[in-house]
C-alpha cells in the first residue's frame, strides 16, 4: 500500500529505532506461527476473567468464519510494547485491540488502515449502531480507524452503607448534584483519620472530567495550543485540588505514583469515588451496599470523560484475500453476537446500542450507564486526545500531582507546564500534516 508509512520511519516514530535489527533477527528463519488463513488478532488480558472473556469471543470467531482463530493475549501494562513490535516486525494479526487514547498516534504513524471504504463497500455493516461517542473515539482526522466493542462514561459510584450511618439522605438516582453540593456532601461526610468524602486519581485522566463539566479542555478546538490556562479549566482544576489540599475530604496520599482510587473506596471508609462502570466487576467484591450515580455537574452540566476501546486493521494487511478476512474479522468481534458475550460477562458497556448491557444489577442504579451514552440521561465527553497524547500525559504527570500535595498551587504548576504543552500541541500539528500528505 504506497501510503503506508516505512518501516524505518514507524521505527522512529515510535521509539524503536534501536530494537530494529534485534526485531529483524528475532523473526528471521521463524517457522512456527498461526496456520495459512487464520484469523489472528491481538488483545491485551490481565485476569483469568479476562482471558475466559477472549477465549468466548475466539470460539465465537470460529463458529461464524468457519476459519482458525488465533488470539494473541498479552498483559495490559505491556501490550502498547508488544504491539509496536509487532507491527514494526509484520507479525501484528490481522486485527489489533486499541485503547481510544492511542488511536490518534497509530492513525498518524500510518500504523493502521483507515476503514471507510471497507464500510461503504459493505451493505451489511451499519455504523449508526455503535454509540456517537464510541464513533468520534474510534476516528482521526474526519476517517474512521476503528470499531469500538467498548465505551462507557465517568460516573460517581457512592458507599450507601456509610451515607445511611451518617443519616444523609441519599443521592438522586438520575439529577446530577452540583459541584456546590457535592463539595459540601464531602466535607460533612469527612472525619480526618476515620472516614473521608470522595477519592479520585491524582491524575489527568481523572481531572479531565471535572474540566469538561466545567466547559474547559486540555487544549483548544483546534488542538493548537494548551487551554489548562483558561478560566474554565483552572477554576475545575483549582475545585479538585480544593478538595484535596484545603478541604482534606480525601484519604491522604501515600504515594502519588500508586496512589489508587479504587483500593482507597474498598476500604469501606470513603463515600464517594469518581471512577468508570468498568470497575462494577471490582467493586461488587465490596462488603459494603453501594450504587452510581451520574457525574456531578459544573457550569455546563454534567460531561464527564467517556472512554473506549476499539478494534483496528493494521496499515500492513495486504488487500485482497487478506484484508477481506482482516474486515470480516473485525466485523464479527464488534458484532452483536460478540459483545452479547462481553455483556454477560459484565466486563464494559458494549459500543454497540443493539448489544446487550454489561451492568445488571446489583447495583441497582447501573441502568443510567447506557442512558448517558444514549443522551436520555446527564452527558458525557469523549475523551479528546492528541497524537502524542502519552507524552501529554507523561508532562502533565511531572507536576501537577504536586499540587495534589499542596507543594506547588494550581497557577504555578500550569504556569510551568503550558509553554512545554504548547511545544506538544504544535508537534502534534505536524504529527497531522505528515499523516496528511502521506495520503495525498
């Protein structure tokens, strides 16, 4: 395919350069691999849950294109790794799992396909039946790259346990509570030592839910420059950290790199945690009676990050027989039948509307999940990301968390970061041009 990007260059995009020949000598002379006109594909998978999830949807794969199915499982915290390597190697299957926030960075490589021909060839496919959010997660540069199988919004989750011993009445299943209201639920519900309001992440992941209900972003509409400066962001950053530093409604923070939300909730001891639906299958070992809620809502309602993952054609799948069995594959694991089987095992909320849910109850309250997707209920705000979006993070993970400490304020720790976020923003520009011309 002449618009692909060289091997060399993807080397050099992605930080491998210097794994080239060991990647090269590695695979020389391989005889072993999948059989001739298997369907190979890749996922990453940390759990026995998981793998039973995957090993479901493989049989699933077989039944359907009455043809092998190979699925490469590999460890979440190593699979982005794993995945360059084989994608620079040629050995990625014919289709690969993509967490949303890397789609842009493997769209701009020219690491995977874009699929609009593939689905406008296709009577048989309808795109209007995955969830808006999970479609916008899924494109770049106005082309769709991939097929979500999962997406789901931020959400509270609450320990009714604890509100009902405090003798606090319980929150609306379905309005969202103000940001006035929840800072004070926080602070009654706090006794320092004892029990605490609320826990979330010290982190942008979960800062950038608190930054969209309040009408701010990372970056402008444009992606050309860093917007943590903007009133309406600083003022949401400056509400988190309150809660934080001067409030002190949070367990306090032992270590910022491990600092986790989750095992902070599980204790029994916090009453609210921002976190995703995905964490249901966790959160159901608690010995405590719990629920969700929609987010809290800021100056512009309740939008918090939506996230997703998806399904990609890396750019190498020859056309022809190949990419005709790469569509097909993709086709039957985001189909209904497949995350009918994701569903049942309550893994996430499926990207398709005609899937069944993932969240039955108990909770009670896990219904609205699929009602904010749909916009019956709240909002949310897919995730927006740059091509280079883990060097982002990886500079708004240097100093901000301090501020979670008290050790720097919000002002000063954006103050540093925006001209270095700014040199991002513009490399990310340029990320988009290359992708561009490539395909002109």
């Amino acid at each position: 395919m002449g618009t692909n990007l060289s091997r060399r260059g993807f080397l050099e995009l992605t930080g491998l350069a210097g794994l080239g020949l060991a990647v090269a000598g590695s695979t020389a002379g391989c005889s072993s691999g999948p059989p001739a006109g298997a369907a190979t594909w890749a996922m990453w998978s940390s759990s026995a849950a998981e793998k039973k999830v995957w090993q479901d949807f493989s049989k699933y794969v077989e039944h359907q294109l009455g043809v092998k199915s190979v699925p490469t499982l590999t460890p979440s915290n190593g699979y982005p790794t794993k995945l360059d390597l084989q994608l620079v190697s040629g050995t990625a299957g014919l289709v690969t799992a993509l967490n949303g926030t890397l789609i842009p960075t493997y769209a701009a490589r020219g690491a995977h396909r874009p699929l609009d021909d593939l689905i406008e060839a296709d009577p048989d496919f309808h795109l209007d039946d995955f969830y808006q959010s999970s479609r916008r997660i899924s494109s770049f540069n106005n082309k769709t790259y991939a097929i979500g199988f999962d997406v789901a919004p931020t959400v509270m989750y609450y320990n009714k346990t604890l509100l009902q011993k405090q003798g606090v009445e319980l929150p609306s299943k379905t309005v969202p509570m103000p940001w006035a209201t929840f800072r004070d639920l926080a602070k009654q519900l706090t006794k320092p030592g004892e029990q605490y309001g609320f826990t979330c992440a010290p982190a942008i992941d979960d800062l950038v839910s608190w930054i969209y209900c309040a009408g701010g972003n990372v970056m402008d509409d444009a992606a050309t420059r860093s917007t943590l400066g903007d009133p309406e962001a600083m003022g949401a950053l400056q509400y988190v950290i309150d809660l934080f530093v001067k409030d002190k409604v949070t367990p306090p923070i032992k270590n910022l790199v491990t600092e986790s939300s989750l095992s902070n909730f599980m204790e029994g001891n916090v009453a609210f945690m921002q976190n995703g639906p995905w964490q249901v299958v966790n959160v159901r070992k608690a010995k405590f009676d719990w629920d969700v809620i929609p987010f809290p809502a800021g100056a512009v309602g309740s939008t918090p990050r939506v996230s997703g993952s998806s399904f990609a054609i890396p750019s190498g799948v020859r056309d022809g027989a190949e990419l005709d069995l790469a569509w097909k594959l993709l086709k039957t694991l985001t189909s209904t039948g497949a995350l009918d089987i994701y569903a049942k095992a309550g893994r996430n909320n499926p990207a398709r509307l005609s899937a069944g849910s993932a969240f039955q109850p108990p909770p009670d309250n896990l219904g609205i999940v699929q009602q904010i997707l749909a916009g019956k209920l709240a909002g949310g705000h897919a995730f927006d990301v740059t091509t280079n979006w883990n060097q982002v993070k990886q500079l708004l993970g240097q100093d901000l968390p301090r501020s979670f400490l008290g050790q720097v304020t919000v002002a000063d720790a954006i103050t540093g970061l925006t001209p270095r976020l700014d040199v991002l923003m513009r490399q990310h520009q340029d990320n988009i041009r290359q992708a561009t011309a490539r395909k002109g």
